[in-house]
C-alpha cells in the first residue's frame, strides 16, 4: 500500500514540478533575449578637448528604463516604449537620442581637475535594426572643452543608466574601469600612468565572474545544478565540476585571447552566422543531457566525465562572449582574467553550497539519521519564509538577484516540498533520489530543451 502510494506522490510531484517549469523557462527565456548589457566608453584627449565614445544599448536610455533596478528590459514599465524604439530605423533612433542628450548630459557628472566641465553631444551611429529580439548596439560621441593646464578627469554618470566600462586610449599605462551604476571614476591622470595594478584589477574582476553566475548566469546555475543532482556525494561531484572548471577555463583563456576567431571568422563566412549563435544552443543542450542522465542513472558512467568535459569547452566559449562585450584591460589582461575566472568559480561553488545546505537533512535522513521531527520542523520553516518573501516581493531582493524574487525562490520552494516528501517516505528505498533528484532533474531538463529549441529557432530565422 505505501509503495503504489509512493508511486503516486512521486507522479503528483512530477506533474506539479512540470507545470511550474513551463512558467519557470517562459520568464528564463524572456530574461535571455532582453539582457541589460554594460556600456562601453573609449577616453581619448584630442585638441584640448577630452573626448568619450560610447558603445550603448540607446533604447534602453532613450525609454527611460532603469538600468539598475532590472536585467530584463520586458520586466520595466517602459518595455512597450522600449520595444518600439527597437523597431526604429537608425537616422529615427538617433534622431530620438538627440532630442533625449539634454536630459542624459544633466545626469553626467564630468570634472576636470575638480571642476565640473559641460558635455556636448557629436555624434551618434546607430546599427540596423536587425532582429529585434537581439540588444541593438550604438555609438555616440560627447566631449566637453579642457581648461588650460588640466592634469586630470573624472567620469560618472547616474545609476539609471548602468555600469559604465571606461577605457582609456592613446596614453601610456591607461586607466581601465568598470564603473558600477552611479559611481565617480577616480581622478584620472591625462597622460597616462592611471592604469590600475595587476592585483588591482584581479580583485576588481573577481566579483565581476561572480556576478555573471549569481544571479545572472541562469544557464550556468543549471548546468552546476545539474552535476549536483546526480548524486548528493562528495566525490562525483568533485570529479564533474573540476572537470568542468579545467575545459571552461581552457577554451576561456583561448577566447579571450583570440585563439578562436577563426571559427567565427569561418562560420560567419561560410554559414552567415556568429560563432556564439551556435554555442548557446548547445549549451542548452548541455543543461538538458546532464539533468536527463540524472534520471536513469545513479552514478557516474563511463562516458559522462568526457561529455562533461566537452561541454565545459562550450560553457568557456560562453563566458567567452561575456567579456567579449566590456573587454579586458590590455596591460593586465591575465590578472583580470583569472580574476573573472577566479568569480566564476566562487559563484558555482556558491550555488552548489546553497543546494547542498537546502537538500542536506533530507539526505541524512534518507541515509538513515533519526531526526525526522527536525527535519520537517526545517523544511517547514524554509517553506514558509521562501513563500511569505515571494509573496512580499521585497524591491531590495529583486535588486539583488536583477530578477522577480520567484524566479529563483520559487524552484527553491519546490525543492523544501521535496524534501519533506522525502522525509515522509523515508522508509523505502532511495526515497530522497525518487523525490528530490529525479524531480528537479526533470524540472533542468525541461528547462534546457525549451532553450535549445528557442535558440535554434532564434539562430536560424537570424541567418
């Protein structure tokens, strides 16, 4: 009676899981196409005028999103405004960031030597419109008039437009800065010599890999979680992620040093499409590999160290592209590269420490420990407090996770239901795999399918 009992719970759970991972990969997929992009500012000083170059997603400023408060343009009030600016033709688009410069010049903060100097607009190049659920990137030029003798310059702008990643040009040692929304650079010198130490920039990197895990490296998220969920064992998992680091650090390294243009360069050619159109798919694909051999395996086979190797390559190429959009600072390249892989690593092992910590007292449980009161007493309270903050939806949550609050405690609240379910049929055989893991791991592999049809969908209907 317990065991078709057992097996009916089990089914329930599934159905229920699966309904949520639909909602779940429709808000995921959405988040994808409609990413917040850092923008890009080359400084140059040309005939007593320092001068900024701007590669920026101008819709975003011309609707007047906030670039803080969200990763996910569709998620701002101005989506609607922002969509049709996508739409603009680019002599339309400029012609909407020129009437929006008085604004945006107000909300710049520009000194030399202490004092503040005014900006004005020069110029502005917009790309073709494209496919419109791509971030359309422009350009536009600002400069403002230098007082004579003028040693140094500082940079800011307000923090609705973002983080501002700033570059010095034409000096030796330059200045390199990734500026977080709102922030002054610090006072940099116009001949050069500002340009930060090797340990300088890997700490300044680090939470930079760190932030494109937690919270914005969704696909990566599942992909660790993924590994995790094979089994709730120390040395399988050692064995996957360290894998996983070595191949993602590999084919980091050769990306960002350009070792691998010329696959691009062959694709675009060849099939008229970018290189990274490709990789997103199979990362995709990745995720929903992993989280399928969870479910008929229980331990690592054979063939799933190489696999997981060879998607960790893929998984490199992806963080790749990522620091492909702000670049890295040409004098301490390697440092702002292991410290951007250094972040990365710190935001995986983050994920697998929350996940371990959620599911641990059902594992013990399962594994035998007689602490069923505690347990359910634990599961209760997380339950309960992931519930009443989803349904507060506190605005300070949402800041820091650049998503709504569900997105990331609602699978986190399915998992506590899991556990107590594991807990409850603690008594047969391999419950905590039954209803935790196999679960979960239909709920990633959903996930990943729906992203490999949509990205393979979005890549061919882009060619």
């Amino acid at each position: 009676m317990k065991t078709s009992f057992l097996i009916a719970a089990k089914v329930a759970f599934l159905r229920a899981l699966s309904s949520a991972a639909l909602i779940w990969i429709t808000t995921l997929s959405t988040a994808q196409a409609h990413e917040v992009i850092p923008s890009i500012g080359d400084m140059r000083v040309v005939d007593g005028e320092v001068t900024f170059e701007i590669r920026a997603n101008l819709e975003s400023f011309v609707a007047g999103i906030n670039l803080t408060e969200t990763a996910d343009t569709n998620e701002s009030a101005q989506a609607a405004t922002y969509d049709e600016l996508r739409a603009l033709s680019p002599d339309a688009l400029a012609a909407q960031f020129e009437a929006f410069w008085p604004e945006m010049a107000e909300n710049i903060t520009l000194r030399a030597d202490g004092e503040p100097i005014a900006p004005q607009l020069r110029d502005v190049t917009v790309e073709p419109t494209g496919n419109v659920d791509i971030v359309r990137f422009s350009t536009f030029t600002f400069a403002a008039a230098l007082p004579d003798g003028a040693e140094t310059v500082q940079i800011g702008w307000a923090p609705e437009f973002g983080v501002l990643v700033l570059r010095q040009m034409g000096v030796p040692e330059p200045y390199d800065g990734y500026l977080e929304a709102g922030a002054v650079s610090d006072p940099i010198p116009l001949a050069g010599g500002g340009q930060a130490t090797g340990w300088q920039t890997f700490f300044d990197y680090i939470p930079v890999g760190f932030d494109h895990i937690v919270p914005k490296g969704l696909d990566h998220i599942l992909f660790v979680l993924g590994l995790f969920f094979l089994a709730a064992r120390f040395r399988p998992l050692l064995l996957q992620v360290s894998l996983f680091t070595l191949a993602h650090t590999i084919t980091l390294a050769l990306a960002a040093l350009g070792h691998t243009d010329f696959i691009d360069d062959f694709m675009q050619e060849s099939l008229g499409i970018a290189f990274i159109d490709v990789v997103e798919p199979l990362i995709a694909l990745s995720i929903a590999y992993v989280a399928i051999e969870n479910i008929f395996l229980k331990g690592i086979s054979p063939w799933r160290p190489f696999v997981i190797f060879i998607f960790g390559l893929l998984h490199g190429l992806g963080f790749a592209s990522v620091l492909s959009q702000f670049g890295l600072p040409e004098e301490t390249f390697v440092a702002a590269l292991i410290g951007f892989n250094v972040g990365v690593e710190v935001g995986q092992l983050a994920v697998i420490a929350v996940m371990f910590l959620c599911i641990w007292q059902a594992v013990r449980i399962d594994r035998g420990a007689n602490e069923v009161g505690q347990g359910f007493a634990i599961y209760g309270v997380l339950l309960i407090a992931a519930l009443a903050l989803i349904a507060l939806n506190p605005a300070a949550m949402r800041t820091a996770l650049e998503n709504e609050v569900w997105l990331f405690l609602g699978p986190l609240a399915a998992i506590f239901v899991l556990c107590m379910a594991s807990i409850h049929f603690r008594d047969h055989l391999e419950a905590y795999r039954r209803l935790v893991a196999v679960p979960a791991s239909v709920a990633i592999a959903a996930v990943g399918i729906y992203w490999f049809i949509e990205r393979t969908y979005g890549t061919i209907m882009g060619a």
